[in-house]
C-alpha cells in the first residue's frame, strides 16, 4: 500500500461527458502528479500541483484540468470524453520540491469511454 | 527534447535465467529511477541511481548507472515468476517533469 488513495478505480460512461478523478496523497506529501497511461503511449506526464500550486505541465488537453486543494487532496476532470481517453489514469505524490523523481503512486482509476 | 529509450521493449525467459535491461538518453540523467508495474496497480519505486559507475543491488535486482549518466541498467540474477511486470525508467527534466520510458515488460516462465 503506498498510501495514495485513488478514487474511483473503474469509471465507464459515454462520449461527451465529463468525469472527475480524485486523489489523496501520503501523508505529508505535498506535491500530487496525474499521469495517463496507455498501451501505445505509456505513461505520459498530464500536471504536477505542489502545495496547491501548478508546477509543472505536461501533455495535458485543454478540456482536462486539475486541481490541488488545501487539505493537499487533488481533482482531475476530464471533459468532453472521446474514445481516445480511455486509459489508466495514475495519481502519485512526493514529498520534496526538488522532484528527485522518487514518486508514490496509486492503484489508478481506469477509464472507458464508450 | 530528451527521450529516455528502454530495451527490449518485450522480454519473456524461463525461470532461473538471468536478465538486463535497458534505459538510454540522449542527454545527461541527473538522476534515473527504476520501478516495476504489476496488473492492475501503480508503479512502484525500486532505486534511485545519481553518480556516475553507481552500482546498486536490491537482492536478486543490480541496478547500474552508466559513467556518462546518459545510460542505466537492470539485471535480475535467476529470476522468479514473481518478477514478471514492467520495468519503467524516469528522469527528472529541467523543467520538473518527470518522464517516464515506455518500458520493458517481462515475462518469468515457471
């Protein structure tokens, strides 16, 4: 169990709509990285939030966001869904600013969009 | 921009062989980590490797960190079905992204 808690695990819905992913970090982590992950693709870099604040950016469309809150949970949502945004979507926290790259990942929320 | 590249991309051997795997970049690594996916889960951490010629081992596990820092190997000794998984690579960018490779997925016959 690495402590991060992700929910939900399994989502399906349609075309079109709109979802939203959660997140809780370890204890004491304050930094929060969403990363999708397909077969073709691997797993890509979407956004990292440190202590509430965007960090850095990565292949992220314009209709996903995210969001740190200040009890450090974070939110992804994700909007008008197409087939292409079927995957795994992982969420992993770390406690140190200097990104040493040592990440605490959860089980992942998979997503099918029919 | 920076790649990290992970061979084989595929790998299936019988129980007791012995294995390496692969992680290589175009630019300099300041510093590389290792983890292992299994169905239906997150990645998880195995090591960190930061000095150039580092060598790390984690039981059955030897992790090595090329001299230049550009290139970082795994080699399982007699490996156990229990290995099975992928094995991802990551770097962290200028920009603090951190990057992971696509991966090598093993496959341990018993």
């Amino acid at each position: 169990d690495s402590g991060v808690t992700q929910t939900p695990k399994h989502l399906i819905t349609a075309t079109g709509q709109r979802v939203t992913l959660r997140c809780s970090p370890r204890s004491g982590d304050l930094s929060v990285y969403w990363y999708q992950q397909s077969l073709d693709q691997g797993l890509q870099f979407l956004i990292q939030y440190y202590n509430g604040e965007e960090r850095a950016k990565g292949n992220i469309l314009e209709r996903f966001s995210a969001q740190q809150f200040p009890d450090l949970h974070s939110e992804l949502n994700l909007s008008s869904l197409e087939l292409g945004d079927s995957a795994l979507y992982f969420c992993a926290s770390s406690v140190d600013i200097t990104n040493t790259g040592e990440l605490f990942f959860g089980e992942g929320s998979r997503l099918t969009v029919l | 921009t920076q790649l990290l590249e992970q061979s084989p991309q595929f790998l299936s051997i019988q129980e007791g062989e012995n294995l390496t795997v692969y992680c290589n970049s175009s630019s300099v690594f300041s510093s590389l980590q290792w983890y292992r996916q299994e169905p239906g889960e997150g990645p998880v951490l195995l090591v960190t490797v930061v000095t150039g010629g580092e060598v790390k081992k984690l039981k059955r596990l030897t992790f090595q960190f090329g001299d230049a820092r550009k290139d970082s190997s795994l080699h399982i000794t007699a490996a156990q079905t229990g290995d099975t998984g992928l094995y991802l690579c990551a770097e962290t960018h200028r920009d603090d992204k951190i990057i992971f490779g696509k991966g090598t997925r093993l496959h341990i016959l018993p």
